[in-house]
C-alpha cells in the first residue's frame, strides 16, 4: 500500500505493516530499468527564469499552495511526493560514491536545488562501489570534506544508513544502529542534524520507522520517479509523465553533472521548476519556520 502512487493518492502515511520492494529500484540495485522517458515532441519550450541570486535556492511554496499531511496515525510521516497542484518537482542524490568537483561548482554556481541522502559506506568509499554507473574518476575522493562544499552550497545532507542494508531483514535494535548512527557521524562531519531519513531500496517497516524518530528523524522520504544514466527518467506512474510534486531520485555516479544538465533542461522544457524541498516539507508538515 505504500510507496507507490496511483490516482489521487499523492501522498501516503503508514501506520504500520511491511514494505514491499515495490518502488523503481533505488540505489546499488538498479540502473537498467527499462521504463525510461521519450521527451514528448509537443512541449514547447519555457523560457528559464533568471537564476536568483540569494537565499535559499529553488523556488519556495505560495501561501496555501501545499496541502498539509495529516498529523495523526503513524510514527513518522512517509512522504513519496509534495501536495501540490504546482508545476514544481524536487531533485534528490543518494549514496555519494563519486564524488566529482564539477558537480559542486554546478550546484553553487547554477543554484539548483538538491538534497543528498548519503550513506557513509559511499562517502568513506569502504568496500566496492555502486556498480550501476559504471567506474567513476573520483570515488571517495574527497569524503565528507565533498559533502561540507556540497553543503555550503545550500545543499541538505541527510540520512541513508551507514552501510545501506535492506532494513527490513534487521531487528529493531540493529536498524537503530544504521540510522542513529549515520546521524551521528553526519552531525560531527556536516554540523547538522539530519531531520529526513531515506531508506535503502525504499524497503522499510514499522520498526523502521520508530527507528529513525528515536535517532530524531521527522520524516521518511521516498521518491516518484528515478532518474538514470544519461539523464533518463523511469517513472513509477504507468503514464510516464512528471506530475506537480515529483521527486526525484538520481545517485551520486559518474557523468553526474552532465546527466544532471540534461535532466534539468528536460524539466524546464515540459514547464516545471525545480523546487526547495526543505521548504516544501516545512509546509506540507506545517512545522516552525
Ligand atoms: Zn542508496
């Protein structure tokens, strides 16, 4: 029941149960889905807004744009996409295996709004690397000093496990380990506390979710869409379109940057911008500013 969106479902909390392996592959697991994208020749263009030039980036929610999610039911809100009728879409990166310098001068200079959900496995480059973009020129190259550029380029870095088990195999105990543990060690390497946790694969369960409030984690974020090599998109919807509040899921893998340009001009030619995801689930969760 969860994980996936159909109809009007767009955005799902979980009161208990397993997750099944339902979602487009995330992570080590995927890269040859053949649910890719055909840019539909009826697009016109639109034309790119100037780029701002302070603040945060991305753009920011309208008063009353987002609707609100729920308060009660579950431990933790479990939020696959933003409620919003906006054509705006969020862009997320996992694991952080390749760690490429070009990419950060992109985000700073371009001001594109990302979020990274990074597993310290790929940051510390400990053991064999995410084979599905095949061998990178910067694995581990500059560890968690590449994720402070990254974030003082105003990217979130936030929570994806230590080693990047599938917690649902994991007792309690155990999942509290990867999850409070990779807070942990993003806290004294980043200074900031991960407030959003993303599972490995997507796979989660009950426990996991009473997990990652324990470690301090407010929300458990999953993805509508994957994005892979060469900038192609593998939805998750039998339509094979962007909807207003997608987010979307790539990896930190080789030729980033220029499967990065080639995603973010597809975006704008079907009309959507790129959005501040914090911003957006600060809405959406009607927290405090
Ligand atoms: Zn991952």
């Amino acid at each position: 029941m969860i994980g996936r969106r159909f109809g009007g479902t767009r955005l799902m909390r979980v009161s208990a149960g397993i997750v099944a392996a339902a979602l487009v592959s995330g992570c080590a697991a995927g890269g040859t889905s053949p649910a890719s994208s055909a840019a539909p020749a009826s697009s016109p263009p639109v034309p790119v807004k100037p780029q701002q030039k302070a603040g945060p980036p991305g753009v920011l929610p309208r008063p009353g744009e987002v609707k609100a999610i729920a308060p009660a039911g579950s431990v933790l809100p479990v939020i696959s996409s933003i409620p919003t009728t906006r054509k705006v879409v969020f862009l997320t990166i996992d694991d952080g295996w390749e760690q490429d310098p070009g990419f950060v001068r992109q985000v700073r200079e371009q001001r594109i709004p990302i979020t990274a959900f990074v597993m310290r496995d790929a940051v510390e480059a400990l053991g064999a690397p995410d084979p599905a973009g095949g061998v990178g020129k910067y694995v581990g190259r500059g560890k968690w000093s590449y994720f402070r550029q990254l974030r003082d380029a105003g990217v979130p870095i936030e929570n994806h496990t230590l080693t990047h088990p599938d917690l649902r195999t994991l007792g309690y105990d155990a999942q509290k380990a990867e999850i409070c543990g990779s807070s942990k060690l993003i806290r004294e390497h980043i200074g900031t506390r991960p407030t959003l946790f993303r599972p490995p694969f997507g796979n989660y369960g009950a426990g996991t979710l009473r997990a990652a409030k324990a470690c301090g984690v407010e929300a458990l974020l999953l993805w509508t869409a994957t994005v892979q090599p060469g900038g192609k998109i593998a939805y998750q919807v039998p339509d094979k379109r962007l909807r207003p509040g997608d987010i979307l899921l790539l990896h930190f893998r080789p030729n980033l940057a220029r499967d990065f340009r080639i995603l973010v001009d597809k975006i704008r030619r079907r009309g959507y911008e790129l959005g501040n995801l914090d911003a957006y689930l600060k809405a959406a969760l009607r927290r405090a500013k």
